[in-house]
C-alpha cells in the first residue's frame, strides 16, 4: 500500500491518501493537547500506544458488530482505515460523572450513573465544541434522523462491549468520545480508541490511567499509558 500526499493534520493523528482511493493511512502522534489546545506536550511514545489500542478495540467492537473504519495496523504508527465523511459530532458517553459534567452540572467527580449519560458537542474549534442536543443537529443538517438513531444505538453497544472489556482488565470505563463518519452512505465508527479518548480509572484504587494525567498535571503520564496497553494486551 503506498502512501501519498497527507490530507489532514489534527491534533494527535495524520492522514495519508494511498493508491487506493477508499483507503487511507492514519498516523498517529506523539502530540499531546488539552482546553482546546492551550495547553500542549508531548507524551513520548503516546502514538505507538495509541495505534496498538486502537486495532485491539476496534477489532474487539467489529466482533461485536460495531461497524469501524479500521482494516489493519501496519506498523508501530500507522494504520490503515477506510475513508470516511466525518460526522461533525462528537458523541461522549459517560457511565461515572467527570469532566465537563462534573464542571457543567456542579456535580461531585466520582458519582456512579444509574444509566449511562450521552451527550452531542458540535466539532468547531472556534466555537469550543459546544454541547448540543438533537434538535440543533437537525437544524444544523449535520445528521439525518436516521444517521442519528444509527449513532445512537452503537455509541450504546460501544459502551456495552468497553465496560465489560475493560472491568476484565482492572479497568473502570468512566466516559469516553466517539466519532463516526459515513462510508458508502453507511455509518461507521472512525477516529481513535485510547486513553487520549477514554477516562480510565483502576478498579482497585482509581487512579487516573489516561489523558487526565496530562491535563491536570498529575505526573506518570508515559507510565499511565504503557499501563492500560500492558493489562489491554495481556
């Protein structure tokens, strides 16, 4: 597979157009970035992680029925992935209250949901990603009522397979993002699976094994990654 010209550069992952035009190459950086990127580092070897994360997840929820952009790794960075349209939404599913919920309802860190929470943010830097319901989704056209209970149903079965998963490796799902995107007018999981994206917390003792380590300046971030790849692989 050749890798041609790059496409697209985010915060923590590249695109390659290839000789297949269905095809892409997404690489994974080192990069790291918090509160709309005003706050930036580096997690060393966070992209090697990451990728390997990813093809065991993907590979585990594509098991499951869940439909990913994911074809096959091909080395420590890369992998290779189906083109898709990015739906504009990030889809954030959250089991146990964190974050931007904690922060937004005033509501203690650490609160077991009785049901599963999730939420729409529009995907605009500009705006800071705002917090959305249905009903601006359709005004906005981003997704059909289709497209939508389509999201819905596998940001749900998602959850499902990643709780159960993870509890099998001393993990605790906390919340976690998703994005879809259309390929071949179907709708498909895209993006990434790692601690960039998940809140992880131990089973044990809750300690903080993901990008929260980072954003809060807690220390053994590298340590914290290599960690959740240690026990997702083991």
């Amino acid at each position: 597979m050749e890798k041609l010209k790059q496409i697209y550069e985010g915060k923590a992952k590249r695109l390659y157009e290839t000789d297949d035009p269905d095809l892409l190459i997404q690489e994974f950086k080192d990069d790291a970035t918090a509160f709309d990127a005003t706050k930036r580092g580096t997690i060393v070897n966070k992209g090697i992680i990451n990728n390997k994360l990813s093809e065991k997840l993907f590979i585990l929820l594509t098991d499951k029925g869940i439909p990913t952009h994911f074809v096959k790794r091909l080395n420590d960075r890369e992998m290779l992935v189906k083109r898709v349209q990015i739906v504009p939404v990030e889809v954030t599913i959250r089991n146990i209250v964190a974050g931007g919920m904690a922060k937004l309802l005033g509501l203690e860190e650490g609160i077991v949901l009785k049901d599963a929470v999730l939420e729409y943010h529009y995907k605009e830097d500009k705006l800071h990603d705002p917090l959305i319901n249905e009903y601006h989704i359709k005004a906005l056209k981003i997704a059909t009522d289709k497209e939508l209970d389509t999201i819905k149903k596998y940001s749900f079965m998602v959850n499902e397979a990643l709780k159960a998963f993870f509890n099998s490796k001393g993990l605790t799902l906390v919340d976690f993002k998703l994005e879809f995107g259309r390929n071949k007018n179907k709708i498909i999981l895209a993006d990434e699976i790692s601690p960039d994206t998940c809140r992880l917390w131990d089973k044990e003792t809750n300690e903080k094994l993901d990008k929260d380590r980072f954003r809060r300046d807690l220390g053994g971030v590298e340590e914290a990654y290599q960690e959740v790849l240690r026990r997702v692989l083991e």
